[in-house]
C-alpha cells in the first residue's frame, strides 16, 4: 500500500475525468500497433507498461494470494500541454475501433487551469457555441403556389450571380458613360465567397487545392468562385499567373507577404479579384492578425519577410492610420491608385455597433467599393479565448442595420454589403447565406465551412480540437509542417471544393425557385423571411411566425 | 391571374368597347377590381382641346367634394367643365360613391408654363389631393391629374361598372383605352390597388406578379422622388421603373426591357452594346422584376407597348391594322376589340420582345433585345 500522504498532488494536478476529453481504449480490441499515440497531434496517449493483480485462490490448499500481470496498454495524459483535443484522430487510424474520444459530460476542471506560465490560452478555430444558430431559424416563406408559378429548380435559367465593387447611381453611371469619366470596376461573382484564410494559417496544399477547385468552379463549371487570402502574402507563382484574378489580396496591420505584391505587380497577367484591407475581425475584434512561431516555417518566413520561428502577432489597427478619414481616404485611394483604379478595393470590419459609422464614411468615399462584415461566429488561425469568446457582435442585427441605413439613403445598389461569421456552421451552408442575402448581403464569406466541407477538418463546436494556432493540425490543414501537410492531398481539396459549390448552387435554386426569383439574386427581400422570434423579427424588420 | 385589354385607334371609340373584351375574358379576374385609363379624350357635350389637366377621381363623400372645391379654387384652379356620368348606383357594390369625378380645370395664368414645371405641378396636386383624402378617412380617392387622362378605378365586374357609369352612351370617348380585371392575390381590395398605375403621363397595367416587389420598392423609395409612392399594388413598380427610364434616365423606350429583365452575360458578351448594357444591368441591378408578368403600357404621346417577363411565364397577344391595335392577355379579348384585321399578323411576343404602337398608328413595330439601338447619350 501507498499511504496517501505520499501521493502527490500539486494545485494543478487532473486527472482524466477533469480533462474535456477522455480516451476510451479497448484493451481486448487493442492489438497495440501504435498508431493512434504516433497520430495523436498533441501526444494525448501513450504506450506505457501495466502491471495488473490477479487475484489466487487455490481451494484445496486453502490458500489466497496473488499474481501480477504485466502487459502494455495505452494511457491519456492529463497535463494542460498534452490533454485530448477530441480531434478523433487515434480512432480514425485505429484498425479496430479500439480507441476514440468521448466528450467529458461532467465538469471540466482543466478550464482552471490551461494558464499555464503565465499565458492565457489562445486557441484556434471557432467560438464553440453549439447548438442551433440564429441563421438556422430563419425559413424561407414567401412561397409561389398560384397567383404566380413556382420555379423549377432543376430546369430553369437562374441568374446567382452578385456584384462585388462600387456601384453607381444610374444617373451618374450614363453621365460618366457619356462624358468618358471613370467607372468604378465592379465583378460578377458567385455570392458564396471562399473567406480569408491566410497563406501561413493555412497550409501549402489546402492553399494550393482551394485555388484548384475555385479555379475549376470558374473554369470549368462556370461558377464564379473568389476566394480571400487573408494577411500574408501569396505565393509568387500564384501572383504571375492567370489564377490571381480568382483572389481577392488581402492587406491588414502587418503588411505581410505585400513586399513581393507590389513587386510582381508589374509581372502580374490579370488584376486580382479585388483588394480587402482588413481593420478587424470577428473572431477577435479588435486584435491584429496572430501567426503563431510554430508555423512560421521557412516558407512563410520568407513570404513575410521575417526570420523563421518567431510570433507574428500583426498590431490591432494600421500604424499609418490614427482615424478612419486617413485609412477611407488614403488608403483605399492609394490601393486604387496601386492597380490603376481596375480592382475594387474594400475594408473588412469586425461586427460592432459602430459598423454604420464606418458604412456612412465609405459611403461618401468615391473609390471605397464594399463593405465585410465580420460577425462573432467567425473563425480564426489563432486568438486569445478570451477574445473569441467574450468580443464581437452577432452578424445578422448588424448586417440587416447597415442595410437598412443605405435604404434610408437609397444608396443600397451601391455599396455592396458582405456578411460573413458562422455562416454554415452546422452545415446550412447556403440557408444561412440565403437568409442574410435576403436580409441585405450581397454575398456572403465563408471560412471553417470550407476547411470542414473541402478538408475535413475536425473541429465542432463542442471544442473538438481547436489547435490550428500550434501547427498541429492532424489533417494538415493549418500546418506549416510538411509530415502534417502531406497527409492532405490537393487535389483531393479541389475535388471536395468543385463538389461544394455545385451543391451550393443547386441549394441557391431550390431556394429562390418556391420564392419566385430568378432573375438576379434575391438580396434584401426580406418579405420573404419568416422567424420565430417575435423580438428579433421585430428587430430585423421581418415577419414573426410561429 | 388578371386580364388586359388595351385598344388603340385614331378615331376616338367608347371605353366600352374595350369592356366586352375584358368580358370575352372574363375566367380570369374576380372582380375584385377593374381599372380604366382612357387617353386623347373626347367629350360628346365639351369641346376639350387636351390642354387643361383632367383630374380623375371618386368623392366619397359629399364633404370630400367640397373639401376637392375649395382645395383647387384655393390654388386658382377654374372648374371649366364636369363630367356627369348617367348613373345606376345599384349596380355598383360599394355605398360609398357620392361621385365619380372626371373635370376639366384651367390653370392660373401665373403659373410657369414650361413643360416639367406642368409636369411636376400637375403630380403634385394629385398627390396632395390623395393626401388630403387619405388625412380624412379614405373619403377622397385621386386617381390622375393630367391633361388628356381619364382614370376610372372601381369594385366589381368590368360590364357591371360600365353599365353602372353608363360608360355605353357614347358621351365619353378616347383614342386609347387600357383596362384591367383584377385576381385579387395579396394585397386586399383597396382602389389604388386596381392598375393601371399613372405618374406623368406614363401608364402600364400588369398581369402577373412581381416577386421582386420589396427590394425594387425600397430602392425607389430612397430616391426622394414624391411621385415614388403608394404601392398598394406589386405591379406598380412597374409603372415607376418606366417612368424612372424614360423621364429621369432619360434614355430610349427600348431600354426599358434591358432594365428589368436584361440579358445574360454570355448574351451582352456578343451584344453589339454589350458593355454599356452590362453597366446599365449593375446600375439598375435593383430594378430587375422577377415572376411571371405581362406589361402594357401608354405614354404621354400615345404610344403603347407591350414587354413580357424573361421566361414568357404571362401570355399576351397584339393584333390589328393600321389605324387600330389591340393588345390583350388573351387572343379572344383581341378578337373582341379589333374583330376585323388579319389574324395571321397577330403576334404574340416572346422573352425579348418589346411590341411598340407608335402614335401613328401605321404599323406595330417588334423589338427585341438582341437588337441594338440607338442611344446618343452614350455615344
């Protein structure tokens, strides 16, 4: 016997049960190839040898007594650096389902405890908030029947697609027309847009398959997919060919990776989609962009022109600005002016009460040409839990306020709102997307769909995994480390993406066709919503049902 | 769905006749209402000249007409002449008709004779009016306020409001007749809701659903215009969107169909106008209709056209000879209007189409949308 006052246990010592994960392991399905603790991202499980009693009793001799069993067996650690993530790795590699992560119902104990040495806990992913979502509730029921006749979905002509860029007002597009003045670029695009995900976030092959099946969408399927690469630069190849007009560049607080931007600028073959300065996010408002050191590989560091492995925390708002006039004016001027006023150029904001503010300055801004809405459901590669979880602001009151102010002004053609945070995050890809087109979008960005829907990645809203910000993505999808990243194959990604759109697209169909619509996108009919809320449809302007 | 008729000639006729035609059409409406507008007016006991505004409405009460007396002499307008309709009240459902107003005003000589100024003046005073009615209780309902424009708007079956206003008797004539049976879909039955719709001069009558509404309607509400109002009707933003083409764009009649059903962009690619059209398509990108609609409509000169909906979900049908056109939601309200012309000529236009009469009256002319045009403000 052990006596308890040796046991040791230090504040901060758990064991499985507190952790918010818990391995269950089949010992008698087990057959310990020691796959699951070679997969395992964060080294949860391990080999370990056991010793087992085995209780004797021989009868005849009257006698008791034991024997020992010695055998191996896997094991979960319980330390804050190496506690399950849930990701479910060990159980897709194991050959027979002996072993598999179980989401721990009791309390988890382990929250005390993840500062360790002093850091708060930063994680990757989302805000895990399960659950049915506001966008879920939304229905759809202004429905054609018979005073008008419903759509075909499968064999009429749909128009889906939306405008990304400054629109003007009629009278000024045909005075511009006829006196030879310039006209704001605009892009018909597919209002479903690939969210920005930087190349650094992101890994080289889920980088390069996302580019693959938005160009197949564009190519080959006619569907016109953009995707946003989030700070940090592209890959020079990708910058001088045919590809970058699929790309919106993104430029935010750190200004990585936009050394060799402008410097493939004159090499460029095609303008880029458009150009996102981003000033917030809405995972965590507020907070610059963060890439952590584990993935700053040589690579990356070389795209931003950085040394290798050192944090990459971006600052909170753009050095060169101390008020919105300077970042609406000079920015998006100088941005304009950088790609001979051919691109449209707009801000990404995080969700805030004071979006309207910063929607009535671009307004007025000549060359301002959009406006993203990031709202607290949106993803992240890295953020402070206490920043995902406790700041930003919901998207759809927001989204529906801004829209509903250009209404006020009859100014709602011309500055196209995006909406983007949470959008399909269980899965309602394009109900979601719908709803907020109706309530005024005129696109939407997607983000953690995508890396579910195109890569498989694990992470739930119960917490499952969460661990992008380290590089240790099990699937390699957010890992700058080529053994993870070679799990993921590219083509593979752009296959998944090819089949994401075309569902999407048929999605959009079913939907527009009971409502009658198919001649452009149905952005802002909100006559068409119904939810069962009575204060939030009051608060959206839309119908209560029940 | 609803039914249409339109009848256009260079002889004046009765609205009547375009009745029977609403009649030989009658499985379609529910007469839930019914909407006349008649232009180039003749009056059997007025020599009107088409230079005074007519104002086209329906005093409810009798204090309401004193309250249109005192409003239009307050502004210096003089009563030069009222039609009396030969009544039979019994015929009409509704209670509340003290009268059906069709007069003739003169204009203060003070006023600016240009002619936007008449045709701003003219808009507001039907809108102050509508106002004015709409502030008593509904107890005036204004209809037009325009030289050479009679509106009438009643509850109940076409025949039995001509019959009810006596419109058979010849008094009251016009080179131009457009009439609507109304399905009553969403709405309710409200007077404003009965097309045709009228602003400036501009006119279109619907049948179909505008699925678009909400969106379209917002938008040109934002764009300040007083005349942008009412909407009790989906299909009047039909009316708005015309007049928006027309007198504030300023552009040619045929624009109208690129701007609410345009093309696609593989069809601008290879249209001789294609980039203009795809900037017209983003500009305009929030007055694109949606669902199943057929659209007639008559301008200020006396041109008439017809456009249909980009997937032709809404039948229509124009027929005739020189001299007299017929436009019809069905080929037997044709029939009934302009008996005598050449059926094989009748045509019924399809997604691209825009049929124009032109004030002549000589010939119907067939345009469509793959055709280019010409626009000499973007040349």
């Amino acid at each position: 016997m052990v006596s308890v006052r040796s046991v040791y246990t230090s504040p901060g010592s758990l064991t499985y049960s507190d952790l918010p994960w818990i391995i269950q392991h089949r010992e008698d399905r087990c057959t310990l190839c020691g796959r699951c603790t070679s997969v395992c991202p964060v080294q949860a499980v391990y080999l370990t040898y056991r010793r087992q009693r085995i209780p004797k009793l021989d009868i005849l001799k009257k006698k008791r007594g034991n024997d020992y069993r010695t055998f191996v067996g896997i094991r979960q650690r319980t330390t804050i650096e190496h506690k399950c993530v849930g990701c479910g790795m060990c159980s897709m590699v194991c050959p027979n389902e002996a072993i598999g992560p179980v989401p721990n119902t009791n309390e988890n104990r382990s929250l005390f405890h993840i500062h360790q040495k002093g850091e708060a806990w930063k994680r990757g992913g989302r805000r895990n908030v399960p659950g049915r979502t506001f966008l879920d509730r939304i229905v759809f029921n202004r429905i054609s029947m018979l005073t008008d006749p419903a759509l075909d979905a499968g064999r009429h002509e749909f128009n889906l697609n939306t405008i990304l860029g400054r629109v003007l007002p009629p009278e000024e597009f045909l005075r511009r027309q006829a006196a030879g003045e310039w006209i704001p670029p605009t892009r018909e695009i597919f209002p479903f847009i690939i969210g920005s995900m930087s190349f650094g976030a992101l890994s080289p092959n889920m980088w390069l398959g996302l580019l693959q099946g938005v160009a197949y969408c564009n190519e080959v399927l006619g569907i016109p997919v953009v995707m946003a690469t989030g700070e940090g630069g592209v890959p020079p190849w990708v910058l001088k060919s045919p590809f970058l007009k699929y790309v919106i560049l993104q430029i935010a607080s750190g200004y990585f990776g936009w050394d060799e931007i402008i410097r493939a600028i004159p090499e460029m073959q095609c303008d880029p989609a458009a150009i996102e300065i981003k000033y917030g996010q809405g995972a965590k408002p507020g907070d610059g962009g963060l890439l952590m050191w584990f993935k700053v590989s040589r690579l990356i560091a070389r795209l931003r022109g950085v040394p290798e492995g050192v944090d990459l925390p971006s600052p909170p708002v753009h050095q060169t600005l101390y008020s919105i006039e300077e970042s609406v004016m000079k920015m998006i001027q100088t941005m304009s002016m950088v790609f001979g006023f051919r691109v449209p150029i707009y801000p990404k904001i995080s969700g805030t009460t004071s979006a309207k503010a910063v929607l009535n300055n671009l307004v007025r801004n000549p060359y301002a040409s959009g406006l993203l809405i990031d709202g607290v459901d949106g993803g992240t590669g890295a953020a402070y839990n206490v920043s995902m979880d406790a700041t930003g602001h919901p998207i759809a009151s927001n989204l529906r306020e801004c829209y509903l102010d250009l209404v006020a002004q009859g100014r709602q053609n011309e500055i196209p709102l995006f909406a983007a945070g949470g959008i399909g995050k269980n899965g309602n890809i394009t109900q979601n997307g719908m709803a907020l087109i109706m309530l005024g979008a005129s696109g939407v960005h997607i983000g953690k769909y995508m890396m579910q829907a195109a890569a498989g990645c694990l992470g739930n809203e119960m917490g499952r995994c969460n661990i992008c910000n380290v590089g240790l993505c099990p699937k390699g999808i957010t890992s700058q480390n080529e053994k993870l990243y070679r799990r993921l194959d590219p083509d593979d990604v752009a296959q998944r993406v090819a089949d994401t759109f075309m569902a999407i697209r048929t999605e959009m169909k079913k939907i527009m066709a009971p409502l009658g619509r198919s001649q452009s996108l149905p952005i802002g009919m909100s006559d068409a919503l119904g939810i069962d809320d009575a204060a939030a449809a009051e608060r959206l302007r839309v119908r209560y049902v029940c | 769905m609803c039914r249409l008729a339109l009848k256009t000639a260079d002889l004046p006729f009765s609205p009547y006749e375009v009745l029977t035609a609403m009649e030989a059409m009658q499985e379609g409406y529910d007469g839930s209402g019914l909407g006349l507008l008649l232009r180039g007016i003749e009056f059997e006991d007025f020599n009107y000249k088409g230079r005074w505004p007519i104002f086209s409405g329906i005093a409810h009460t009798e204090e309401a007409l004193q309250r249109l007396n005192v409003f239009m002499s307050e502004r210096g307008y003089e009563l030069i002449y009222d039609h009396n309709f030969a009544m039979t009240p019994g015929l009409i459902e509704a209670q509340d008709r003290e009268k059906y107003i069709v007069r003739v005003y003169r204009e203060p000589s003070n006023v600016d004779p240009s002619h936007e100024a008449g045709e701003e003046r003219n808009m507001r005073i039907r809108l102050e009016l509508r106002k004015n009615g709409e502030e008593h209780g509904g107890d005036l309902t204004a209809f037009s306020f325009w030289p050479n424009v009679v509106m009438i708007k009643e509850v109940g079956w076409p025949l039995q409001v001509g019959n009810a206003l006596g419109l058979h008797d010849g008094r009251l004539k016009a080179n131009v007749v457009m009439a609507q049976g109304r399905q009553n879909t969403n709405y309710g039955i409200n007077l404003y809701a009965c097309h045709p719709f009228f602003i400036q001069g501009i006119a279109t009558m619907t049948n179909g659903e505008n699925t678009a509404f909400v969106p379209i309607k917002e938008w040109l509400t934002g764009k300040g215009f007083p005349g942008y109002t009412g909407y009790q009707s989906d299909s009047e933003v039909f009316t708005h969107i015309l007049h928006y083409v027309i007198k504030k764009l300023k552009l040619p009649l045929e624009t109208y169909k690129h701007v609410i059903t345009p093309l696609k962009t593989e069809e601008l690619d290879v249209h001789p106008q294609g980039e203009f059209l795809r900037g017209l398509r983003a500009v305009c990108r929030r007055l694109i209709i949606d669902g199943p609609n057929a659209v007639i409509g008559t301008l200020p000169d006396e041109t008439c056209l017809l456009v249909m909906d980009h997937k032709k979900m809404r039948p229509a049908t124009v027929g005739g000879r020189p001299g007299v056109w017929a436009i019809a939601s069905e080929i037997c309200g044709v029939d009934a209007m302009v008996p005598d012309r050449d059926r094989s000529l009748d045509f019924q236009p399809m997604r691209e189409h825009t049929v124009i009469i032109p004030p002549h009256r000589k010939e119907m002319v067939i345009w469509s949308q793959f055709d280019p045009f010409t626009l000499p403000q973007a040349a």
